[in-house]
C-alpha cells in the first residue's frame, strides 16, 4: 500500500506562485511514477505533470513553461511549483502514483489540496 498527503494549497493572486508538496508512505519502493492531477467543480480529472523514477516529465500543454514537477527522493516527495498562476488553474490538485498493493499494481491517490486563483 502507498498513502499520499498533499499540502501546501491556499489562495494566491493572478500570476502569484505556489509550490505544493506529496509525500509518499508505505510501500514506496515499488512506485514507478509519480504526479499531480486536478480537477476543478463540473470538470473532468486531468493530467498536470508526471515524473518517472527515471527522471522523465510530461505536462499538460495548458501548463507547459509555468509549472515544474521535481522530486526528492531522499524525503520521498514530490513538488508542483506553479508559477505564472490564471483563474482557471483553480482547481483541487492531487497527487497520484502506481504502487504494489499486495494483489498487484494499482493507482494511489491522495486526499487532494485546494488551489484558488483570484483575479
């Protein structure tokens, strides 16, 4: 089992910058890839970034050249900077990573954390 918590949300201004954290716990050794989704009221869940245990990071071409994805592998944590921040990245973001659940590979997801983009 993996769990993830995320923090580091709240309310910043149009074009303000946030960084929020994930920490993995459990059975960190078995996750192969790490990354954030949001989703914000009437929207589907989507893909932000991902970063693999290689190093290798995909964005969501809305974000592309505003938000990085970085990982510490030492404190098993993986960062969202955000930067250049617009309304409609309003949004809960979650962190999401594959791991061994004792049957097999599944997704993990955390419980999520708020991002409010003012204008």
């Amino acid at each position: 089992q993996v769990q993830l918590v995320e923090s580091g949300g709240g309310l910043v201004q149009a074009g303000g910058s946030l960084r929020i954290s994930c920490v993995a716990s459990g059975n960190i050794g078995t996750i192969n890839y790490m990354g954030w989704y949001r989703q914000a009221p009437g929207k589907q869940r989507e893909l932000v970034a991902r970063i693999t245990n290689g190093g290798s990071t995909n964005y969501a071409d809305s974000v592309k050249g505003r938000f990085t994805i970085s990982r510490d592998n030492a404190k098993n944590t993986v960062f969202l900077q955000m930067n250049s921040l617009k309304p409609e990245d309003t949004a809960a973001y979650y962190c999401n990573s594959d791991g061994w659940s004792g049957a097999g590979y599944k997704n993990y997801w955390g419980q999520g954390t708020q991002v409010t983009v003012s204008s």
